[in-house]
C-alpha cells in the first residue's frame, strides 16, 4: 500500500506542479511587466549613448509604455467590477427567488385558510350540494354568495360565474316598443340635449344609427373635443345600458387586452370588462355597446383583428371565439367547450384622433366598419325633456330589417353608381368590393328609413368609403382627374347634390 501512495503523490504532483507553474507564471509575468526598476536600469545603462534626437525617441517609448501598462490596469479593473456587478446581480436574484418562494407558500397557506374558512361557514350554515347562500361581512358590511361549487376553488372565470348566479332564473324582458326610426332619431337626440347637454343634429343621429344598421363597428373620427366619445357613451346612457369603455393603449399587441387571459400561476381567468360586459349581454335582448376609445392608438388590426372576422361571418351561429382550450367543471354556463358565442345584441364603437401621435386605419379595418366624421360642435337648441328607455334589440334589428326591405336602392341609383364604378375604375383603377356595396345598400336602406334621402346617404357613404380611398393615391397624378370627375358627378346626380363627395374632392385638391 506504501508503495501506491508514493506512487499517487508523484502521479498527481506532475499535474499540480503544472497548475502551479501556470499561475505562478502568471504572476511572475504580471510582476515584470510592472517592474519599474527594471525599466529605469535598462535606461540607465544606455543613457549615456544617447544623443539628443534619441531622447525624444525614449521619452516617447516610456510614454507609450505607461499608456499600454495604465490601459492594462484599467482593463484589470474593468473586468473585476464586471464580475463584482455579477456576482451582485446572482445573489441578488438568489435572494428574489427566495423571498418569491416565501411568499407562494404564504399565499398557498392564505388560500388554504379561506377555503377552510369558507367550509366552516357552509357547514355552518347547513348548505347542501346545489344550494346558495349569502353571507355579510361584519366589519364592512359586503355581502358574500357562497354554493357548494365554490368550495373546491375550481371556479377561474370569478366575474362570469357571478352572472351566472345573478341571472340564474333571468326571462327576456319585452319592452313592448313601438317608435320608429325617425322617432328615435328624435327621441335619442332630445334625450341627450336634455339630460346630458350634449347637442347634435337630426342629421348625425341619422347617420350614427343608419351605421348601427350597416355593420356592428361603428367608427367615429374626426378632430379631438368634437364629442365622438360622448356620442357613444350617450347612447349608453339612452338604452339604460352603459357603454363598456375600453381605454386603447398604445402598448395592445393581441386579443387579450379585450378579453383577458388564462393565469397559469394563480389558475384564474383574468376577465376584463368586455368579456365580462359579452358575456352578460348573452343572456338578455337589451342592446349594449363597448366603446374602443382612441382605437388608433395601437393597431387596430392586431388586438381587433380576430373580431373583424368572426362578425363578418353571416350566420351569428358561427360568432364564436375560444378562450380557453380546456373544460373545468365549474365553467360558466354559456362557456361551451370553453368557446364564447359572441352576442349579436352587442355594438363595437370605435372612436379616432387623426393626428401625428395615431396609427393610420388600414383598409381592412375600414372596409368592415362604418366611418362617421364629427369634426363640428352641434348647435345648442331647446329640447324636448326625454327620459331614457329601454329597447330590446331583436325591435330595433327588425326596425332596421323592415327598412332595407321598404327602401332598397331604386333602379336608378344602381344604375348611376354602376357607372361611378365604372368612371372610377377607369381614371383611378379603384373598384367597390362586394362587401362595400351590400354594406352600401343597408346603409342607406336604413338612411331613408330614419327620413334621409337616398342620394344623401349615397353621397355620405361613397364620400367615406370609397373615395376615401383616393388618399393611396399619388396625389399629383390624379390632380387632374378632380375636376372632370366632379363634373361627372354633377351631371350623374345633380349639382344640388353629393356635396360631401364634391367638398371631399376638393380637399383632396388643395393637399397637392
């Protein structure tokens, strides 16, 4: 055995004299290299051979050799608070990850207490399986709904599951409504003059209701303090339904800004109001309304997109979106195969601020909305006090249905806007899409109906929809198709008439 440990000390002591002659080596060079002695003997010997131009020469030598040795400090010293900062930052993370530790255990605990909280005061009360009960809280006086489903904290729709409670034996409410169209217009425009003192004219009630009636996203744009939001929080007001406001935020990248997400770490739904405000309108037929203020501040077409193609679709039966991808026991009741049937009795109102700080709205977005200018205050008047009402939407649906039967475009007007779409094609190569023209037809179906004229709400819709799109346009090439094409419209429609279309021209114009 002697004879092995000799061995094994040899063995090993081969590689560690190594190791210790590298870094001894290390050391012993890091120490010439600093050895000043050494530099001042080495010019010393030779100082007594030099001439006067070789002076200079070693005087710029030391130099340049404390420059290179007091880089080479720095570097050193660089490197170690580099390594200090990290080692800083590690234990720093160590002690994050601790404290994150402690505090999921003592949120487990604070869990665990509540639910045997909870289960003393159902047991308590005597609940059976199936059963609700309330109880209020002594110190603030809040009341609590307790059921033998919340007992096992399986329930991560929180929000959904409270409305589930709250209309549990719920029966759709007929208003018994009898107004029409041009009523309305009337009714909505006194209730907001006198209960609100908020003005606006027949005319934009008109159009913001025959917009209603085109498509389920209204937008309203125009310059900032022109009431766009408080036409839409108005109507709110109006139906006896407050408009659901979702504040855009410049930072909205996807669709769970609108509708919430699945929190892996708690378990829980985070729910936002518009899910919530979706979810609640499902099970009545009250009209409700979710307001996307400042909708441009973010890209519509990334936290909307989803939405823009699930409404297009033609059967309601097929507005579903999926929030979750599992089914848990205690899901919402209308959470099927955790998929949300989009309400048909809800309206998205977007609002627009065009100016240098908003994203432009592309075609698509635009294509599928109505667009609505306010860009002027309305006039103060005296209005008739008007109380608001409710409406049941499948009413006011079959006002808007009753008027695309009673007032499809005539003949005539089809035939001049056929040749519109032909002159346009020509000189701009910008043609009507299916889409635009039946959203057209109900439009102004409903325009007439609300007492427009036709070639009004022709004009309005073609100056928003369609000529709009003229600024894609290279401005300078189509200057000179301005004015024959105004003079094709006078000759169409009339001079009195397409006033938008021929002040939207001219606009156009005058940015060249």
């Amino acid at each position: 055995m002697d004879t092995y440990v000799r061995f094994l000390f040899e063995f090993m002591n081969v590689f560690f004299e190594g190791v210790g002659s590298i870094i001894g080596g290390f050391f012993k060079g890091l120490i010439q290299m600093f050895s000043i002695p050494d530099y001042l003997y080495i010019i010393d010997r030779y100082r007594k051979d030099f001439t006067g131009g070789e002076w200079v020469l070693v005087v710029i030598a030391v130099i340049v050799m404390f420059v290179v040795l007091g880089l080479i400090v720095m570097l050193i010293l660089f490197f170690i608070r580099k390594y200090l900062k990290f080692r800083k930052t590690l234990v720093e993370q160590e002690s994050m990850l601790q404290e994150i530790g402690e505090l999921n255990r003592e949120v487990a605990n604070l869990v665990q207490e509540k639910e045997k909280i909870l289960a003393m005061k159902v047991s308590q009360l005597g609940l059976k399986p199936g059963e609700e009960a309330t109880i209020t809280n002594e110190e603030t006086g809040e009341t609590e709904t307790l059921s033998d489903d919340e007992e096992d904290g399986d329930i991560r729709f929180s929000k959904l599951h409270a409305i589930d409670l709250q209309f549990k034996d719920y029966k759709v409410q007929n208003y018994g409504n009898t107004f029409t169209l041009p009523e309305l217009v009337e009714i909505f425009r006194n209730f907001a003059a006198s209960k609100l003192r908020l003005y606006y004219t027949s005319e934009m009630i008109r159009l913001f209701i025959s917009g209603l009636s085109a498509t389920k996203l209204v937008i309203l744009q125009g310059i900032s303090g022109t009431g766009k939001t408080s036409l839409a929080y108005a109507w709110g007001k109006f139906i006896k339904n407050d408009a659901i406001i979702a504040s855009v935020q410049p930072s909205w990248r996807d669709r769970t800004e609108l509708f919430g997400y699945f929190n892996e770490f708690t378990k829980k739904f985070n729910e936002t109001e518009v899910l919530k405000g979706m979810y609640l309108a499902g099970y009545t037929d009250d009209v409700y309304v979710t307001v996307l203020d400042e909708m441009n501040i973010a890209r519509v077409e990334y936290y909307f997109a989803e939405m823009l193609s699930i409404l297009e679709m033609p059967s309601r039966d097929e507005w579903i979106i999926e929030l979750v991808p599992s089914v848990w026991p205690n899901d919402p009741k209308r959470l099927k195969q955790g998929k949300l049937q989009i309400p048909g009795n809800m309206w998205y109102i977007g609002t627009i601020n065009n100016d240098d700080s908003t994203f432009a709205v592309t075609d698509k977005v635009y294509d599928r909305a109505m667009p609505i200018d306010i860009n002027d205050k309305g006039q103060v008047f005296e209005p008739i006090d008007t109380d608001a009402m409710n409406i049941n939407s499948s009413y006011l649906e079959g006002l808007f249905a009753e008027a695309k039967s009673k007032y499809p475009l005539t003949s005539e007007m089809e035939a001049k806007i056929n040749d519109m779409d032909d002159y346009v094609i020509k000189h701009f190569r910008i043609a009507f899409g299916n889409r635009i023209v039946k959203q057209m037809k109900d439009f102004v179906a409903t325009y007439v109906g609300c007492g427009g004229r036709e070639v009004d709400g022709v004009d309005y819709y073609i100056a928003r929809k369609i000529l709009r799109k003229f600024e894609q346009l290279n401005l300078a090439y189509i200057r000179d198709e301005i004015d024959p094409f105004i003079e094709f419209l006078d000759k169409s429609f009339g001079k009195e008439n397409f006033k938008e279309c021929k002040d939207y021209l001219l606009r156009l114009k005058k940015m060249v």
